[in-house]
C-alpha cells in the first residue's frame, strides 16, 4: 500500500495542474478567475516540488501554465486599463 503523505503530494501536483490549466483557458477573457487560479496552482505546485511527493510532472505542469497565463492576464489587464484612460473613463 501507499503511503497517504504521498497520496497529499500527489494530490497537490493534480491541484496545481488543474488549476493551471484552468488559469491557462481563462487567461484571455476571464482574468478574476484566472489570476487566482493561476497563483493558487503556482503554489500549490512550488508546495508539491518543495516536499518531494509523488507527482513531480504534475506539479511543473501547474507551475509552468499558471505563469504562462498571468501574461495574458496581465496584458489584458493593461491594455483595458489605457483604453479606460484614453476615454476619460
């Protein structure tokens, strides 16, 4: 049988996958719930790496798409902010 600390460890990286990949289809037009699924997944998966659990492929998966969609979050974020300013909004 398993250990169940490894069980939480893998738990963890699906977290951080799931998330991330979430924050990744959100990232374009739906930013106040990509942003905080995209930091959730980022340190849910930085906990995961960081105890040595199972799961490490999972984990880096959920770190690299949850920084990878904080950009378009953030341009997004941007680009609506100076179009409000030009308008005088």
């Amino acid at each position: 049988m398993e250990n169940n600390t490894e069980n939480k460890g893998v738990g963890l990286a699906v977290a951080s996958m799931v998330l991330g990949i979430c924050a990744l289809v959100f990232s374009c037009c739906f930013y106040y719930i990509s942003i905080p699924c995209a930091l959730i997944g980022v340190i849910l998966g930085g906990v995961s790496i960081s105890q040595h659990k199972g799961g490490k492929g999972m984990a880096i998966a959920g770190l690299v798409t949850g920084i990878i969609s904080l950009v378009p979050s953030v341009i997004v974020i941007v680009i609506g902010g100076s179009i409000l300013a030009e308008l005088g909004m």
